[in-house]
C-alpha cells in the first residue's frame, strides 16, 4: 500500500517537486492522495496552492498537513491487449499508441511493458530504456484468451514495491475473458493500491467496468472510435501525468493498528470557477 494509506512519517513533504520524494517513517500517520485538477476543455490546470484545496475524509473536512504541485518522477506500466480479440487494426493502433507514449515520458520516468493475454507477461522490465521497450512492444503478435482482470491485478502486485507516483495505462477492446479474479475483486485492489489506472478502450463503447475502475483510481477513461483520436487521447493522459498535487493530512478520526477500514476520500476546490474538475481515488483502506 503507497501513498493512500496510513504511512509513516519522520519528516516534512517536500515542497519543491523538483526533488525526489523519499521513503519516510516515523510514528505519525499520513494519508496521501494525488490530484489532478483539469479545466472545461480538459487541460491541466497549474500554479494552485495549498490554501485553494479542501480534503474530506468520511465526509469530515481534514487539516492539509503536506502539499507539494509539479512534474513528480512517474512509474508507469503499460499493459497491451494482444489477444485474438485484437487482431488486425486494433492491435495495430495499441502498439502504435504504446510506442508513442514510450517517446513522450521523461528521462527519469520508469516504465514496464505487460502482454496481456491468458496471463500477464512482463515483456520488456521496469526501467528508463525506452528503446528495449518499443522493440518489445513491435514484435508483439496477436494470442490466445483475454484474461484482463486477472492482468490488472497482476501488474498491480508488480508495481506494490515501487516507490512515489505510479500509473497503469491498458489498451484493450476491454472483454474480460477467463479470468479467475471477477471484476469485484480487481476493483479491492486497485483501491488498495496507490496506481492512477488510465484505461483506452477500442471499440464503440467504453467498458462500464474500465470507466469504474479509472474514476475509483483517479485515472481517466478513453474509448477510441476513430485511429485519428489516439494522439489527441494520448496527449491527454501526458499532459495529465506531468503536473498533478501531492496533498497529505493526518487523519482527525486516528487510525488504530490493525483494523481494517474503508475510508472515503473527497478533494474538492474552495473556489473552483465554472468547469474546473479534480479527479483523486476515492479512498483507501486500513490495515
């Protein structure tokens, strides 16, 4: 469990974004959530300060204890769709669509390539080496079932450890076929987790399941009806991940050790003009 649930602290959040955001550890509980705050035409919006952000937890305003807005180090993994399902034009514009987002993270981005089909294989490891990745991504070929739900879990597990800012984007048709984990248990662990999941279907409906598990997450859905909507679509989900606010609090109601709680989470601005919306994951669990 990352940055939404209870962690332990000996120091201050930074407050320049230009600097790494290390582990801490102390005796005080921590809650942190990030925010995205994006205007009427879905833009970024920047320069916002602590004093223009309002948490709630279970409803109750909470004191910001930590904040901290700019460009955070990213941990993304990108997980490709490549059963038969996809075949032909879909598959096409998935690795087309990987490819270009591999370009447009930043040196010290981190990033892993994942096949989904019957399983979730790790083709190409975490790391900055971009050009690894999209040879990876290239030589993917259609094969067997669609076992999404079990993928997303698994790639979850595997960005558990990592440390800071973390982010799933899937390409998918989004039928779920085979898996052993239903859609009620990949939604737990996504809110248990820290990931931003940012779904991109490819069809002509967006999956109820994959718009559900971006809103918990904080992320953001796209369908793609058109090829000449990917790089307005990927464009976005860049645009978004480069400038999003770290905002922490302790809790008012403490937590007591071991239990195990859902606590809900509303960010909100003091006074957002017309169109403006902050997208954050809607709660975290104790343990």
């Amino acid at each position: 469990m990352k940055a939404l649930i209870p962690a332990i602290l000996c120091c201050s959040l930074l407050a320049s974004a230009q600097q790494p955001i290390p582990r801490f550890s102390s005796r005080v509980q921590l809650v942190e959530v990030y925010a995205t705050v994006t205007d009427a035409a879905g833009e970024p919006v920047t320069g916002l300060r602590q004093s223009d952000f309002e948490v709630y937890e279970n409803g109750a305003r909470q004191d910001i204890s930590t904040f901290a807005a700019g460009e955070f180090p990213l941990t993304v993994a990108l997980g490709i769709d490549r059963s038969w399902s996809m075949a032909g034009e879909p598959l096409r514009l998935a690795k087309q669509a990987s490819q270009s987002f591999l370009r447009a993270l930043r040196p010290d981005d981190r990033s892993m390539v994942v096949a989904i089909n019957n399983n979730a294989e790790v083709i190409a490891p975490l790391s900055s080496e971009r050009a690894a990745q999209a040879r990876a991504v290239a030589g993917l070929d259609p094969w067997s079932t669609t076992a999404l739900n079990d993928a997303v879990v698994a790639t979850l597990d595997r960005l558990e450890p990592e440390e800071g800012r973390q982010a799933l984007v899937v390409f998918s048709d989004g039928t779920d076929r085979y898996s052993r984990t239903p859609a009620s248990e990949v939604m737990a662990r996504a809110r248990r987790s820290g990931v931003l999941i940012y779904p991109i279907a490819f069809g002509k409906q967006r999956p109820p399941f994959l718009a559900e598990l971006a809103s918990v997450t904080g992320g953001r859905s796209f369908v793609l009806k058109d090829a000449r909507e990917l790089d307005a679509t990927l464009g976005a989900i860049a645009r978004e991940l480069r400038f999003q606010y770290l905002i922490g609090y302790a809790p008012a109601h403490s937590i007591d050790p071991g239990t195990h709680e859902w606590r809900s989470i509303r960010v909100a601005l003091r006074n957002g003009p017309a169109g403006v919306r902050v997208r954050a994951r809607d709660g975290y669990t104790t343990d």
